[in-house]
C-alpha cells in the first residue's frame, strides 16, 4: 500500500479541521508498521482512511491517495468498499465491545463475513468459525462459538475480534490501540498472538498505538505523527536507539523501556499540540520543542533522509543547520 500526500478535513460548525496534512507511507507485504503518536495526532484518522471509514462529521479526503494493490480507496465507491472491508482489509479496535453486536453468538459474527465474501454456506461458515477461535486459543472453540459476547472477559472479546477480523484472510489488517483497554499481561498476550497470527497467515499489519513501549515487540518499522504530519520514519531499531526528531525522544523518554535504567525518571513532553483549525506555518512542534530556531517558526521543515530509510522532518538535520553546527 502507498499512502501519498493524503490531506483529510472535517468541516465542524468551529470551521474546518485540518486532520492529517500531507502524510506519505508505504506498507510492504507481511509488512507490520506502527502508527505513533498522541492521541489527536491523525493516527486513527489515516487508519480509517484506508478503511473508509469516516463519516460524520462531514469528512473531506482533499488531496493525495491511498494506493492499495494498484487502486486508490479514495476513488471507490461505497459498494466497493464495501466488498473491501472484512475481506482484503480487516480491522480490529479499542473495544470489541463498540465492533462486537452484543444479540448475536459470536460464530454467526466471525461467519458473517464468510459467508458474505467467500460465498461459504452456513455450515462451512459455523465450521470456519470454530477453526478461526481455535486458532486465537479460545479454549473450547466448539461451545464458545454459540455464545455471546459480554460471556467472554476483555481480552478473550480481544481474541474473538483477531479471529473475525483475520476470518476472511485479509491482505491487510488495521489495529487501532488494540490492547490500550487490557492489562498488561493480556496486553502482552494479544500482541504475540497479533505476531504470531501475522507469521502464520503472511497478513500485513498496520499497528496505530500512542505507546512507543508495545511497538517493539512486533513492528518492522515506525511511522511517527504529530498534528496531523509523519515527522520522523524508520525501522524499529533506528528509531529506538537513534531518534532524529526532538519529539520522538520526548515520546521515547515519557514511556517506560525495559532497555533503559529503572532508575531514570520519565519525562512528559511538556505543552500541548497545536489547533488543527488553524495549524502553524512553520514547525508543527516549535511550540513545546527545546531545540527550536528562528526558521522553525515560519518554515515548515522538510523531510531530511539519514540514510537507511530513516527520515526525520527537523531543521536540525538540515545541511544548513548542520553546517552552522546546530
Ligand atoms: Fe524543533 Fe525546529 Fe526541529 Fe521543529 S524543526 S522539531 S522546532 S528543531
Ligand atoms: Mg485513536
């Protein structure tokens, strides 16, 4: 998937808000990405892009597109996306319990779709449903099946919601803060089974997280957003252990990290992010950033490759600034 110069709007009776604002990416196939940010960044909104699933308030995709297998999203209609959803892309979210219908067993759910997209008949999909739980560990798949969901705990409600969103196979699948809602120990399990699910089936994964921290463990590469623009790229390590962008190691330095000296004190990036109805020239983060110079303020800075894919979008990496040994 390649995502291009994509600027999304809403119109909101306070004006227009400027979401996401110029973003680039691309996925590879069996590719896991993460999305990171804090929560109002654009994450989810790129997310749900892909998925065409923004609707109110009155949504507008501006410019750019989203290029998945060779066609733009952007350019289908409703029905379209509809035959997309489920089937080449699947989506799994916060809360099973806004996705999950609470009057239906959960096999006629996870077979909803099968029958829907594989034209599979109502015993092979019943069938299908049980294999599919089987392969989340949901203890006995065969009499979890016939129940519903408020019988399941949060993070078996996690489980059914991969097996649903992974029953069709899709090529892509969408996790937006899929443990945020879970303890820490279910948060670790779900994530294995996410890794070990994406192994298995050869899904690509697209991981939207406001934690640096569960990223680790199973994404090949970073993705990281700040109002509504990707300010720094690269692959895990990169990003881990060499952050370009002053606000990624402010994000690096406010979450615990097993690799860092229990010791040492979490800082939280102190301010606020900017208003989207009316975002700042230069540097989205000059506001809050301690490096900040004079052009940050009136020049947005552009992206500044480091070599091996890793790019940061900083005037300190600038050849400029890096000539005036800034
Ligand atoms: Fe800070 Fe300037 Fe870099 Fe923005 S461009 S992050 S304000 S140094
Ligand atoms: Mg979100």
């Amino acid at each position: 998937m390649e995502v291009k110069d994509l600027h999304v709007s809403f119109d909101t009776y306070g004006g227009e808000v400027k979401a996401i604002r110029g973003v680039n990416f691309d996925l590879y196939k069996g590719e896991a990405l993460a999305i990171v940010g804090e929560s109002g960044c654009g994450k989810s909104v790129t997310a749900q892009s892909v998925m065409r699933l923004l609707a109110s308030p009155p949504v507008r995709y501006k410019q750019g597109s989203i290029i998945f297998e060779g066609q733009d999203i952007l350019k289908k209609t409703e029905k379209q996306m509809q035959a997309i959803r489920g089937n080449d892309i699947g989506m799994i979210f916060q809360d099973p319990m806004t996705s999950l219908n609470p009057t239906l067993r959960i096999g006629n759910q996870i077979a909803e779709g099968l029958r829907k997209h594989k034209k599979l008949s109502r015993h092979q999909a019943q069938k299908a449903a049980i294999e599919m739980l089987e392969l989340v560990a949901v203890a006995q798949p065969d009499k979890r099946v016939n129940q519903y969901p408020h019988e399941f705990s949060g993070g078996m409600r996690q489980r059914v919601m991969i097996a649903l969103a992974l029953a069709c196979n899709p090529k892509l699948l969408i996790a937006d803060e899929p443990t945020t809602a879970l303890d820490v120990t279910i948060q670790a399990q779900i994530l294995d089974l996410l890794k070990d699910m994406q192994k298995k089936l050869g899904t690509s994964i697209i991981l939207i997280t406001h934690d640096l921290g569960v990223v680790s463990k199973m994404c090949d590469r970073v993705v990281v957003m700040y109002a509504g623009q990707i300010v720094e790229s690269g692959v895990i390590d990169d990003i881990y252990y060499a952050p370009k962008h002053p606000y990624t190691k402010g994000l690096l330095n406010s979450v615990p990290r097993i690799d860092m000296d229990r010791e040492k004190s979490l800082t939280p990036i102190v301010g606020t992010p900017p208003d989207l109805f009316n975002p700042p020239a230069g540097c989205p983060f000059y506001a809050r950033c301690k490096d900040a110079m004079k052009v940050c303020q009136q020049h947005q800075p552009v992206m500044e490759d480091m070599g091996n894919n890793h790019c940061a979008a900083c005037w300190l990496y600038h050849p400029l600034a890096q000539a005036a040994g800034k």
